[in-house]
C-alpha cells in the first residue's frame, strides 16, 4: 500500500510532510546503525574505547557521530576545529593507521579522558573514504592489545558494513530530492489551471520556465511586422535578448523554426548566436522549443542558461513539457478565427494583452535592477489620416495599415523594438538599445522616409507626416497603462492626438 504515493495525488502539503518525516526517519536509523557497529566493534576487539568523527572540510571541524567505552568519565566535544585535535595530522589517511600514545601522539593531546593517568596507549586509525577522499575517521583505543592478523577480518567487515549503510543512506536521501523535485514541479505547472487571456498564460509560463533554469533568461518569438522576433522576456530575466530583435539565419532560433523541433548548443567562442549576430551576449548554452498550435510553430521559447550545467535531461524534459502542456491549454481556447490572431491584429500589430505584459516585464526587470538597456514606448499617427480615409477605400486602408507596421519597425532602422495595436492608425512602439540616443535615430530615419510620398505595396503613394511621442521607461515607471497615457499626454500636448 503506497500511502505517500496516494498523498501526493489527493494532498500535497500531507505527502510533503510525509516525505520528511521518511527522511528524517532514515537518518535517524542510518545513525542508530552506525552506533551499533561502533559498539560491536569494541566488544569484538577489546578494545576500551571506540569513537568515530566526520571530517569537515568547508569548516575545518572533526564532527563526532557517536562513540562506545568501557572506561568512566570519558567526555567527548562535538565539534572540534582541526587545529586542537591530534587527527588534524591524520585527516587524509587513505590506510589505517595503528600510533603510540606518548610517542607518536601527545599523551596530552587525547583529551576526553579525565584520569591522572592516560588509560589507553594504542591507537589505531580506520580512515573511510568517498570519491577518494576521506570523509570520516573510527578511532580505536586500547591499553596494550595490538591489533592481531585475526581481528583484521573483524576491522575489514566494519569498514565494508560502513560504506554500505553510508552509500544507501545516500540513495535514499537523493531518492526522498527527487521525489520533492517533481512534487514542485508539478506545483509550479498550476498556473495552467488560471483563466484569462492567453498572453497572461504565456507570461506565466516564461516564469515558470525561468525558475527551472536560474540564472539566464526566458523569452518568446513570435512572427509579427513580417518577421520572427523577439517579444516577450520574463520579468526575472538576466541578459536576455532586446524587445523585437528579429531572428536571423545560421542562429540556434532559426534552425528549431526551420525544423519545428527543439534545438539544444553550447556556445563556444560565442557561437553560435541565440538569435542574431548583433546580440551582446552568448555564453554558456540555449535551449530552443517551438511553441506548436494545430500541428503548426506558431511561436518559439528560447531558454538561455549561463551555465550549461543547467541543462540536465531531466530539466530539458521539464522545459519542453511546460511548452507542450501551454500549447495544448490554448489551443483548446482557439476557435478557427483565433488562431491567426493570438499573437498579431490582422495588420500584422502586438495585440495589446501582449505588448502590456511586456512593458510590465521590463519595467519590473529595471526596478530589480536586472536590465541593462535603455527602453522606450513610443505612439505614431498619420498626420493626413482624414484625407487618406476618405481618399482609400477599405480594403486600400487594411492594405495601408499592414504597410505601416512594417515601416514602423524599428528593427528596419537597425533597432531593436516591435510595433503594436493601440487603436485606429494609432500605433504603439516599444524599442530597446544601449545607445541612449536609439529612440532620436528612429524617429529621424523614420520621418526622413516620409518627406516624399510613400509607395505602398499596390503602387498607390501616400503623402503624411507623422506625429511621434517616446518615453523611456525609468525605475519610476509604474506599469504599461500609465508609461502609455505617458506617451498620450506628450502626443496631444502638441496637439497631435485627439
């Protein structure tokens, strides 16, 4: 009857409860083992005393684990630094070891007997080693009895039935993590129960995923403005891509969307790249995963560790299933008519769940003091949109507005950003650089391509100037929906925006 394993369905916190007190109950008992052995050790031998002490290495300390004698007031420390106990001279034995008390060792030195005289005058060492290095020391003591060939057997038996209830004693233990491992696991997949917009699902997921991974970054592509890029980080990521840097060829991200199958490389000599040549950082490794609705990548998961380390089958495997379990949880949500606008509008714009929660991100990431870039969001308008409208007929202005977006890029400009929906030819646009003067640059090269009429794609020119407001993102930022009425309220001070 596995009573921890049924717990772990039906009551969490109980199979937690459950599992240390398993734990604890198996030291315990690895302990009462280990003072039985020592006990029978002495009596086998006849020797007086018998003691055994853990060698601490990060602390320096001789930590005893129990002892067994014959002899009255006879007082051990448990912990004692390596330099006031005669084993400092003996802690890397790989043998044992048999001294002479006055001779070979300081009669003064072996101080938990309290008598005159010391009561012992042979020593002998038993040295237990792990992974080639001495983890703990039994000290057998006696007045004048050396230790025959025949008790050797005796001392051989101790030493192996030792290692044994060590070497199980640790198998349990790592059993009893990985067990708690997959308990919170399986805690942290709740965000999938959540209702909501799909963006908010996205976002936890990214989270939830940075958890697994630590130290390194969580982000989602997604193909918008006609180009994969970069649109989403988690809020707790460190060194993770620009918003809207867009997915280059021979890059880790490439060959999972061309493959639509995750894609796992180390960097070496920084490469290769996540995304694209220009990113700043590429060390450690990246861990790719197509994000897949109906049989068809409709996004991408890039998990960047700085130590590759991280990335152990078993974290591989829980980073995939998060995307797959996210995947399936909204593609139960898509009718037909969804599915082509979960990410974009049909202009090829952020949709507004999303674009917020990216904003959100990059202003907690600066608060925490995480983000390394220089962030803006902008709004652009056409300044002729009346005449335009009256001038195109409908399906002209969807064609006009697609143009827009993609015009609007920053990316164009060789800037890191994305274009998103804010309303009616009124587009919102966040970019992110290093270079302080990013959002200046973009709004020069952008004008500048608007001072003779614009050509669309169906051969028909436009003639507008454009109304542009930025505003960076500071540790002051409150949230998306105040950086954006932000950026309103600069729009329409110049009368611009109505």
């Amino acid at each position: 009857m596995n009573l921890y394993g049924d717990a772990k369905k039906t009551k969490p916190a109980k199979a937690e409860l459950m599992g240390h007190k398993r734990r604890e109950k198996a030291l315990r008992e690895f302990k009462e083992v280990i003072h039985d052995l020592v006990v029978m050790l002495r009596q086998a031998l006849g020797t007086e005393t018998v003691y055994l002490y853990w060698i601490n290495r990060t602390r320096k300390q001789f930590v005893m684990e129990t002892k067994s004698t014959a002899i009255a007031d006879v007082v051990f420390q448990d912990r004692i630094h390596f330099s006031e106990h005669f084993l400092d001279e003996y802690k890397d034995i790989k043998q044992p070891v048999t001294l002479k008390a006055g001779s070979d060792v300081n009669a003064k030195s072996i101080s938990h007997y309290y008598e005159d005289k010391l009561p012992v005058e042979q020593l002998t060492l038993l040295p237990f080693t792990n992974n080639e290095e001495t983890v703990a020391i039994t000290v057998l003591e006696s007045k004048e009895k050396q230790i025959t060939a025949g008790q050797n057997e005796i001392i051989y038996s101790y030493s192996n039935a030792l290692g044994n209830v060590l070497n199980t004693y640790l198998e349990l233990s790592d059993l009893h993590e990985n067990e708690q491992q997959w308990v919170a696991y399986e805690k942290s997949l709740s965000f999938l129960d959540k209702s909501g917009h799909s963006a908010g699902l996205l976002n936890d997921m990214l989270q939830t995923m940075q958890a697994l991974v630590g130290e390194g970054s969580v982000s989602l592509i997604i193909n918008g403005m006609g180009k994969w890029v970069n649109v989403l980080n988690s809020a707790d990521a460190q060194r993770p891509l620009p918003l809207g840097m867009p997915v280059e060829k021979r890059t880790i991200a490439w060959e999972a969307l061309k493959k639509g199958e995750p894609e796992f490389a180390i960097h070496f000599n920084k490469n290769p790249k996540r995304i694209s040549p220009r990113e700043l950082y590429t060390e450690g490794a990246t861990f790719a995963i197509p994000l897949i609705f109906k049989g068809r990548c409709k996004g991408l998961v890039l998990v960047y560790g700085q130590n590759p380390l991280v990335f152990k089958e078993s974290t591989k495997h829980k980073l995939i299933n998060v995307v797959r379990l996210t995947g399936l949880k909204i593609e139960a949500r898509l009718t037909n008519k969804d599915e082509d606008r979960l990410f974009t509008n049909q202009y090829g714009a952020l949709i507004p769940d999303l674009w917020e929660r990216a904003i959100d991100a990059e202003i907690k990431r600066l608060k925490s003091g995480s983000s390394k870039q220089k962030t803006w969001v902008g709004l652009i308008t056409l300044s002729a949109l009346s005449e335009l409208r009256t001038k195109f007929r409908l399906e002209e202005l969807d064609l006009m507005q697609k143009d827009l977006v993609k015009v609007f890029n920053p990316s164009r400009c060789g800037i890191p950003g994305f274009v998103g929906f804010k309303s009616d030819y009124v587009y919102l646009v966040v970019l992110q650089s290093k270079d302080p003067k990013a959002a200046d640059h973009w709004k020069q090269q952008l004008k500048e391509s608007f001072r003779r009429p614009f050509e669309l794609t169906n051969g028909k020119q436009i003639s507008t100037d454009l109304h542009i407001a930025t505003v960076p993102l500071t540790e002051q930022s409150q949230d998306s929906y105040h950086i954006v009425s932000e950026a309103k309220r600069a729009l329409s001070q110049s009368g611009k925006l109505k």
